[in-house]
C-alpha cells in the first residue's frame, strides 16, 4: 500500500510538534529556513512522477511535473513564493518530494499540503507552518473529530 510518509526538519528550528496522526506542527523562526518532507512509502523513485504542494488548499507553493517546475520554466507559482522555494532533485529517486523555504515570513504561516494525485486515490501529507518568534512551550493540538 502507497501511503504519504510525512516528517519535518528545520534549520535554526525552534519547535517540532506532531499534531496528530496526519498533521505535523511546525513552529520556526522569521527569517529562517523551514524543510516540509513529504515522501512515499514504500519508496519509488518519482522522478517521473506528479507532486503538488499547495499553503491553505490554493496558493501554488512548488509543483514538480516529471522534471517540470517552477524553477526551470513552468508557470503559476503564487508571487509570495517565487524565488524562495526549491526541491531535492538528487532525493527524487528515493522517493522524497521534500520543499525548502528560505527565509520564512510570518504571511507564510499556513496549512502546507503535499499532494501525488496519481494515481488515484490521491495521497496527501499535511504541515501546519507557524512562522514567527520562537516560544518554548508545549503545545498538544488534537484533530477534531
């Protein structure tokens, strides 16, 4: 069974906080670094293969299309993220359709969704994205049910 395996690492982080079984919190620094990993498991190499992330279930955070992306030609990423946003390319083939965004603003707080919509059904992995000062205290979010 294909499912989305999901973790988070930062750089300069200051929190990592799982959110449930299917959301991952991450709180981080203004101005820092922030890695959101996505990956399939079991692994596939996915160089070939269609991802999709999207902050709030709209804005075209990176979309990769079997070697298509926003950063070597392909069109639509929202403005707020053009020129901070890259890929692992040599990770591909592990499977890892992990996203950097560099030098985090507060406006870039958000749902982060990671999306292989083929084939169906889609598989999906979720970050929620706090950007601002960092805080040391511990929060439990639960997912509604």
């Amino acid at each position: 069974m294909l499912v989305v395996c999901l973790s988070c690492f930062l750089i300069n982080y200051c929190m990592f906080l799982s959110s449930g079984p299917d959301v991952i919190k991450m709180v981080v620094k203004e101005g820092d670094d922030a890695i959101l990993s996505c990956s399939l498991s079991p692994r596939e190499n996915i160089v070939q293969k269609l991802f999709d992330w999207k902050r709030d279930g709209q804005k075209e955070v990176f979309l990769y299309d079997a070697g298509v992306h926003y950063n070597n030609g392909r069109t639509g990423q929202d403005e707020q993220f053009r020129g901070r946003v890259s890929h692992f390319p040599d990770q591909l083939q592990f499977g890892d359709a992990s996203i950097v965004i560099r030098n985090t603003k507060v406006t870039d707080s958000g749902n982060y969704t990671c999306d292989f919509p083929r084939p169906q059904p889609i598989r999906r992995g979720l970050i929620e994205l706090v950007v601002g000062e960092c805080f040391y205290e511990t929060v439990i979010k639960s997912p509604a049910h």
